[in-house]
C-alpha cells in the first residue's frame, strides 16, 4: 500500500541540471463535465438529442474526457451515455466517461453504458468530509475505506481506466484524505480527482492539498486532477492554482454551467493557460477556435443565456463602448484585449456607439459604411451623435446614417436622404 506520509521532492526543489534546451511543456487535460454536473443544475435537463449534440461540440473542441452522464440516475440518461458512447467515443474521440456511486450496481450500470466507446473511463465517488459520512451517509471512516477498496477493485475489473473522487474532499480531514487516496490508488485508480464540493477552498489552501496529492501519487502514474465549484466565485482561480501546484487533469464545463453557482468555466482555464503560459508553462488539446460555438450550444441546450460580461465567450468579451478603449484598440487591438476574438471563435472586435464612444469610433464606423467626412462635418455629426446617445442605449447604423443625412442635408440646403 501507499503511505501518505512518503516524502517526495518536487522537480521544482531539486537542483538544476546543466543548461540545456528547454523541456517541452506538460499536457494538462481538459475532463468536460458540462453533460454531468452541469446538467445537474436545476432546470439544465437535457434530452437525449440535446445531450448527443453537445457531445458532438465537445469532440470539435476536443475534450480529453468527455463525462457523458450518470447512468443509474435514469433509463433515459444511461441510454443517452450509450449513444454518446457509440457515436462520439470512436478512435479519434476523446475517452468517455460516466459517472457512479461507490456501489456495485452503479458501476456496473456505467461499464454498460460506455462500452460502446473505445476509450472509456468510470468515474466513482465516496465522500470523506465527516459531516457527508456522519449525515448523509452514516458511515465510518473505516467503513468508508472498506468501501473505496472494494468498489475501486470492482471498477478496475470492469475499465483499465479508473478515476476516484472524495466528494468534498477540501472540508475532509487531510491525513484521513489521503489514507483513502492511498487506498484508492492501491485497489487500481489511475486518476486521483480533488474537489472542491461546495466551493468553500481558496487558491493558496487547495494548491497546497494538491501538492500534497501529488506526493502521494509520485511514481504511479496516477493523474491529479482538480474539481472546483463556484459558490465563491474561486472556481476557476482553485483550478489553476491546482494546476500550479502539479494538477494535470482540470474538470469543467462549458459557460461554467453546474450545481448552485456553477463550476469551473472550461473557456476561462484553457485561455488562462494558453494566454498566460508564461507562468503555468504548460498545454491543452483544446481546439480554441471552437470554443465561441460550444458555448452557444450548451446555452441552447440547457437553455441558460450566457451573460454578456462573461469571460471570454459572453457578447461584451471583445466589445468596445467607452471612447477610450475604442481609441486604443482601433489605434493597436492588444492596449485592451490580451486574446484575439478569432482564437475563440469570435468574428472580431465590435465597437458599439454610444453616449461613451468618441470621435475616433464614430469616424471610424462611418468610413465602413461609406461615408468618409471632413473635419467640419464630422464634429457636427458628433454633436449629434452624442445628443442622440444620451437618449439611447446605442446609435445604430440607421441611426447613423440618418444623422450624416440630415447634416449633409442642411449643409447643402437638400432634402435628406437616408442612405441603406
């Protein structure tokens, strides 16, 4: 058996090695859940049509793991995994994965299901928190082990491929945490899962757990990966502090869709460590121009609208109003945006005009539709432009083209015309 308490040396601590050329930078993979916990958010339901064209999205963005489902939870959900399986799971697809509790008829529930995949993975879970085993499952420590044990074997009978989670594993007792770890790895799992259940961890406090897992799991070649919810608003700031600290496996969903306030938002983890690679100097499969589609799928699927603020795919990600910022990025895109729109799946920058935006935006949108004004005419459209703004959320392109008429209209002593 593994013992928890085995000192392990961090690549990090150890001393540097003649200069040579750099390493190559680490995988991480990107275990997709949105078909998992985020159906499980109220009102998120999913049919077995909708299900299966999110799986197809998530295979063009090129998941590592798809969780397809909770196949004992319904007839229906266990027959929309196997389709996942069947359909998505072929060579080229990424591994599926279902979900089951520590049972034996819940295991063997999810081998059925995924079978059909050529890459397939069960995902069981017992809690280690002493509040879930005294309340909700009134279990022993010792008989929670027990249970990890054999249903951990069980799995490994039925998949070469385990992955073992401690729900609420960030309120567990650390040293009791990684005794069924331990047990866990010894009975088979290939991947030790840390999450961060009801999103009560912080950065510095579950980069610290997981460096910890990932002791334990020197030389076994058992993957770390991180879980976190959102009930803090920390979901994604855990993740790559997770990451940081030797994590190679993150699980998220789409739009940050999942129970209560959500989970880990997947677009935000892969373009934090794809932008800021200068300090996680590590890599994802994902294929980021995808990820403007994904998005819109699960939010028609699960029919929650994306909110415009959000990150990196929410319609305000790569829009501009405020004179300022518009100035700076019609002069050079990168003095306000630290992505390209068209590495996520975004047509481009949009400059929206309204009471904020300046004369810079303005002259700029109307030299796109046609009109190339002089100076003197340009500030007295402005003058109107911004009179009109004050009274609206945003000029549209009518809007504008009325203004330039009605001024050209005066200037030359004409009727305006409005031109389409």
């Amino acid at each position: 058996m593994i013992d928890p308490t085995t000192e392990h040396t961090s690549d990090d601590e150890q001393a540097p090695s003649a200069p040579s050329a750099p390493a190559p930078a680490e995988r991480v993979r990107i275990f997709d859940t949105t078909l998992r916990d985020g159906e499980q958010a109220p009102g998120c339901t999913m049919t077995r049509a909708e299900k299966l064209a999110v799986a197809r999205q998530l295979a063009r963005l090129r998941v590592d793991v798809l969780e397809a489902g909770f196949p004992a939870a319904s007839r229906g959900d266990r027959d929309a995994v196997a389709a996942i399986a069947t359909e998505v799971g072929g060579d080229d697809g990424p591994v599926i994965c279902a979900l089951a509790r520590a049972t034996e008829a819940d295991i063997d529930t999810c081998a059925a299901a995924i079978a059909p995949a050529r890459r397939r993975r069960i995902h069981l879970f017992l809690a280690t928190s002493d509040i879930h085993l005294a309340h909700k499952l009134r279990m022993t420590r010792e008989e929670a082990l027990a249970r990890v044990a054999d249903a951990v074997a069980h799995a490994r009978a039925l998949a070469d491929d385990v992955e073992f989670s401690p729900e609420d594993a960030t309120r567990s007792d650390p040293a009791f945490l990684l005794e069924v770890l331990a047990v866990a790895v010894d009975a088979g799992a290939t991947t030790l899962n840390i999450p961060d259940t009801v999103g009560y961890a912080v950065p510095d406090d579950y980069a610290a757990l997981i460096a910890r897992v990932c002791e334990l799991a020197a030389g076994t070649h058992t993957v770390v990966s991180t879980h976190c919810h959102d009930d803090l608003g920390l979901a994604v700031a855990n993740s790559l502090a997770g990451v940081r600290a030797g994590a190679r496996q993150v699980e998220c969903t789409v739009n940050g869709l999942g129970e209560r306030a959500g989970n880990a938002a997947l677009e935000e983890v892969v373009m934090a460590l794809r932008t800021r690679h200068d300090r996680f100097r590590v890599h994802t499969g994902v294929d980021t121009r995808e990820l403007a589609r994904a998005s819109r799928v699960v939010a028609d699927c699960a029919r929650v609208a994306v909110p415009p603020n959000k990150a990196v795919v929410g319609t305000n990600a790569f829009a501009h109003e405020s004179g300022i910022h518009q100035a700076g990025v019609i002069r050079r895109r990168e003095t306000y945006e630290i992505m390209n729109p068209e590495s996520v799946g975004v047509d481009g920058t949009t400059l929206v005009l309204g009471k904020h935006s300046g004369r810079l935006a303005l002259r700029e949108r109307l030299r796109a539709l046609g009109h190339e004004l002089d100076d003197a005419t340009l500030a007295c459209v402005f003058e109107r432009f911004k009179a009109l703004a004050d009274a609206a959320k945003h000029v549209d392109e009518r809007g504008l083209l009325r203004l330039v008429a009605d001024v050209r209209a005066e200037h030359e002593g004409a009727a305006p015309e409005v031109r389409e």
